[in-house]
C-alpha cells in the first residue's frame, strides 16, 4: 500500500506530488499516468497565461502566490528540477470594456487586486492611445492593465520541473492508467489500473483534468466538470507585429496575444458544449467568422493576417462556476480533487499543489485558505462566482 497515489501527472498531479515531497519526505507517493509525452494535455496546449486580474480575492491571492512562483522557478524548485528558467514574459493583460458600466466595475477591481500587491490599473481611451498606438479603440472607454506580474511563461517548464524535482525526492510516475477507483463506503480502497494491476493507498487525488467525472462515476460520485473543446490559432500578420504587446481580452470574446514575432488567439466558439475527450478535430471555420474579423477590427495591421498553424485543447469546464474545485472531499474523506480548472489552472498549479498538499499533510489549508473552492459548495449547490473568466 502506498501513501498517496495521484491519477494524472500532468501540471496538477506533478504540482501536488513535488509539494507532497517538500512538506514529508518519508511519504510514499506514486503518480499514474498514461501518456509521457503529454501531448494531449491541457498542460500542454494551453495558452500559458497568468494574470492577477481576478474578481474574486482568493483567484487573485493563487494567482500572486503563482508569479512569484514562476518568476523564481528555478530557486523554488531546486538544481533536481532541472529546469533554469520559465522565460517569463511580464508583457500584462488588458481587459478591454465598450461601456461606462464596465469601466466602473473595472475601477472596483482594480482597486481590490492592487490591495492584494497587484498593479492594475484603469486606462482611458486617450491613456490607452498613448501606451498601444497600433489599436483601433473608437469603440473603447476604458481598459484594465496590469503592467506588472502578468503574462505568459513556459508551460512545459512548469510541469517538468515540478516533475523532475519530485522524482528526486522519491516519487515514483508509473505509465498506466487508472480506470476505476473501489469504495468501500466513505473511503476509497484501491485504484484499477489499464494495464490489469491494482493499487491500495491511504490517500487518493484526481488530477485528471478534463476526465476528471469520469473516474469519480466510477464510485457513484459526481462533479460538474466536462472537457470543452478550445481551437488555438498561430497567427502571422506582418503589419502588426508587436512581440511587446499584452495579452488582450477583447469585448467581441477573443483574446490575443504576442507569440515571439506572431501572434497566438482563440476565442469560446458560440455553440460551446461538451465533447468526447478523445476529440480534437478543430474548429477552424472560427478563424474566418469570428476571430480575423475581430483582430482587424481592432488593428488595421491584422487585414493581412494569416494563420500559420493551430492546436485544439480541452478545458476541463466546470459546469457550476468555472472555477477549480479542490481539496478534501467530505463524503469520502481520502479522495481529493484538483479539477476543474476551465481556463486557468496552469498558473494555479503552484498555489493548490501546496494548498492540497498541505490538507493531506496537516489536516487542513495552511499558508491560503482555499476553503472557498472546496467541494461543499459544489455538494450544496452554490457557485463561487468569478467574473474574469477568459
Ligand atoms: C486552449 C487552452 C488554453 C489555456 N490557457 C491557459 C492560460 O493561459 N493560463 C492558465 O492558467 N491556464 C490555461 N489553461 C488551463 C490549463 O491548461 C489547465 O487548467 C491545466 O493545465 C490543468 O492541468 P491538469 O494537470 O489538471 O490537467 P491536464 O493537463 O489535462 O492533465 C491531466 C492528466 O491526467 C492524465 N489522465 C487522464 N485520465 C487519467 C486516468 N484515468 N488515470 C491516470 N491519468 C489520467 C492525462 O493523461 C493528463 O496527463 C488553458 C487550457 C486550454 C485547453
């Protein structure tokens, strides 16, 4: 029987694992996961942001935790991680907003994330002409910027270092993967795993990621999360090119952003729903209706805008409120969740593999209280609501 076993190595399972490592090195952990190349992970293919700009104060206080994480990777993980540095990108984000509404709700939450050490701050029209001379903004009244801790970083960085550094503390990754867990009433007994094994253990964590149901219909659980295609397009327009440039939030729902001399964007495709978690057929006509029109729209340099290249990823969509769930689950005492994510766990993984880790170690949350993204809200219906979700 091991201590911890953990389904899913990805970003998640490699975050709690190296965490687990760090706070009892006697603990005997094991990460299954099926595939080493990671290819089809949301790790993987995500778009790699972080960003401070949350509506809701504990997104805000993972995030900040998260920055200085990345920032400082190689010092945090350790010469075992094996990995120098995560190439930071501090180019920001900017929200954009067409209303006086939307520009005073802006001023709130800027005024809240700077209380919790971010830099946001609200741009008039002229102010934004000033910092971002190639956008069209004669449709904008005001955008919110953080000039500081935001941008993007190397995703395969992260979960490679978290990696690397746990196996050297011990962590064994095992290529299998789990196809049931067994209960035996309040508690999870073993995991089945593909190959024809099975595993017992203390404690068991889903870090699935966009299966994460799944595994839990396997004991009669559920949770809200189902895996939501996203199609992600490389974009070269010769006339823009503007390797500085924040990620940007435009009001028409696509986001862009800088990808060396390219660009790299995507958008919710207006018919989103659920999709097999095997399916990563893109939806490429996105491209043509929505998002070039909408790049153009907002820089004339877009009009020779060409797409180079595109991926699709799964967000693993959490049908209550978008945000992670995580944690103890209170009616099986020995399963914990990180799930979830929708669109931005990746910056999160530091913060809840030392939040989880914690919980499993000590009892309970620690260093951030992350009680307010645990399963009893899902159980009681309640969603934990973020306005900011991209
Ligand atoms: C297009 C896109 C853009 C994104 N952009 C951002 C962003 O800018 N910023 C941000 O913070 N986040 C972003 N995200 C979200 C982020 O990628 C995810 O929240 C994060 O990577 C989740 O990590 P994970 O380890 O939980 O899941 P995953 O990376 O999906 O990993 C799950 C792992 O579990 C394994 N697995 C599955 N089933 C089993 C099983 N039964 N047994 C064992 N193992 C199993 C899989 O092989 C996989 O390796 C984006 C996601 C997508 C798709």
């Amino acid at each position: 029987m091991v201590d911890v076993l953990i389904a899913g190595g990805a970003v998640m399972g490699a975050s709690v694992a190296f965490w687990l490592s760090r706070l009892d090195p006697t603990l005997d952990i094991e990460v299954i996961e099926p595939d080493p190349s990671y290819a089809t992970s949301s790790t993987a293919l995500a778009a790699s942001g972080i960003r401070m700009q949350f509506s809701d104060r504990v997104n805000v206080e993972i995030s900040r935790f998260g920055v200085d994480f990345i920032r400082d990777f190689a010092r945090h993980i350790g010469p075992a991680g094996e990995v120098a540095d995560l190439g930071f990108k501090e180019n920001g984000y900017l929200f954009l907003t067409t209303s006086d509404t939307g520009a005073q709700v802006m001023e709130n939450l800027a005024a809240m994330q700077r209380e919790l050490g971010a830099s946001t701050q609200v741009l008039d029209r002229a102010a934004l002409r000033a910092r971002f001379p190639w956008m069209a903004l004669d449709d904008i009244t005001a955008g919110s910027f953080g000039s500081r801790d935001e941008g993007f970083f190397d995703n395969m960085g992260l979960l490679n270092g978290f990696r690397n550094a746990a196996r050297a503390a011990g962590v064994r990754w095992v290529r299998d993967r789990v196809t049931a867990l067994e209960r035996d009433g309040a508690r999870i007994t073993a995991a089945v795993l593909e190959t024809g094994g099975r595993r017992t253990a203390q404690v068991f964590v889903n870090c699935t990621g966009p299966r994460a149901a799944i595994l839990m219909r396997t004991v009669g659980l559920d949770i809200p999360v189902e895996p939501r295609k996203r199609t992600v397009f490389i974009v070269d327009a010769p006339m823009a090119r503007h390797p500085d440039a924040p990620l940007v939030i435009d009001p028409s729902g696509i986001y862009f952003r800088p990808e060396y001399n390219q660009w790299l964007t995507a958008t919710v495709p207006a018919t989103d729903g659920p999709c097999a978690p095997d399916d990563f057929d893109p939806d490429l006509q996105l491209f043509e209706d929505e998002i070039w029109p909408a790049l153009y729209h907002r820089s004339p340099g877009f009009e020779q805008a060409r797409m180079r290249r595109w991926w699709v990823g799964h967000y693993a969509f959490n049908t209550l409120d978008q945000n992670a769930i995580l944690g103890r689950n209170p009616q099986v005492p020995n399963l914990y969740h990180a799930n979830g994510f929708s669109g931005h766990g990746l910056q999160q993984a530091p913060a809840v593999g030392r939040g989880i880790a914690e919980q499993i170690v000590h009892g309970d949350w620690v260093t951030l209280d992350l009680s307010a993204l645990g399963m009893q809200r899902v159980l009681d219906g309640q969603p934990m609501t973020e306005a900011a979700i991209v």
